[in-house]
C-alpha cells in the first residue's frame, strides 16, 4: 500500500514528515532519509490496530 507524505523542513532543524490521508500520523527526523524512515514506521503503527479488525 503507498500513502503520499507531505515532507517539510522543521523551524527547529531537521524535518517533519506527515500523512494527509491519515490524520494524526506524523514523524520527524534529522535528515529527509531519517524522516521517511520514521513515517514509515509510524505508518505500521497507525494501521496495526485496523489489521486486527479485518481479522
């Protein structure tokens, strides 16, 4: 499954990274490699619970 991902630089230093399709999911990183690592992660996470629904 693909989700586009919105990437933006973070005032802070570093990027922030989120999904507009699913609200609420989101991550950071120090570098765009980092932060897309992160979002997929939190990805699997934000999906887990609804995995176990269609079970």
């Amino acid at each position: 499954m693909k989700f586009k991902v919105v990437l933006e630089p973070s005032d802070e230093g570093g990027y922030t990274v989120y999904v507009p399709s699913l609200p609420g999911c989101l991550s950071e990183g120090e570098t765009v490699e980092e932060a897309l690592e992160n979002i997929q992660e939190a990805i699997e996470l934000y999906l887990e619970p609804l995995k176990n629904e269609w079970r």
